[in-house]
C-alpha cells in the first residue's frame, strides 16, 4: 500500500471517528456513522495496514443493532458485517465467523 495512500486511510479513519464522536446514539445519523467508520477500518485491515478487525467488526454490529428490522439501511447492515466476518475468518480461520456470515447472507436473502 503506498504512504499517500496509508496517509488518506488514516485521515478518513480520524475524520470518521469525529464525525462518530457528532452523532450520538440518540442522533438520526449515528449508525450511518458507525458505517462509514467502520467502511474505512475494513479497507485498511483489506490492505494490511490495520489490524483491529474486531473492533470494526463491533462498529459494524452496533450499525445493525442500531437498524431495526424494517430499516430502509438494514440490507446493507447485514452485508456489511458480513463481509467483514469473511475477511476476519480469512485471517484466522474461525469457524464461528463463516456460520454468522452465513446466517447473515440467509437473512439477507430475502430482502434482495
């Protein structure tokens, strides 16, 4: 990954996490936050630059938590927290993770 790039990655992380820090969780906007945060840690763990998939793995399932089940944004919720459970388990292997992606995806599924 090229230094320009590592140093526009971090910035959208910073930049995220203030916007997050904006919007509480009584905030219309909060799990929108949570999202794009989270959207911008996962492209630094898919480029090996960050390490805390769990962290943003948590940042991706209080965004779903936060979208009840009726929610216009919950599709993309469930993909998003998906996609980051596939990339964790193919880091480590976790059994654990690709069964929740694939009730996830089952979840998914009809709403598509």
């Amino acid at each position: 990954m090229a230094g320009e790039t590592v140093s526009h990655l971090h910035a959208a992380v910073e930049h995220f996490e203030l916007v997050l820090d904006q919007c509480p969780v009584s905030h219309p906007d909060h799990a929108a936050a949570l999202t794009n945060l989270a959207l911008a840690c996962l492209e630094g763990y898919a480029q090996n630059d960050l390490q805390d998939i769990d962290t943003t793995i948590s940042l991706f399932r209080n965004a779903l938590a936060s979208r009840p089940r009726h929610h216009p944004d919950r599709p993309l919720s469930l993909y998003n927290l998906s996609r980051a459970l596939i990339w964790r388990h193919s880091k480590k292997s976790t059994a654990a993770d690709i069964r929740e992606s694939a009730q996830l995806h089952h979840e998914l599924l009809p709403l598509c």
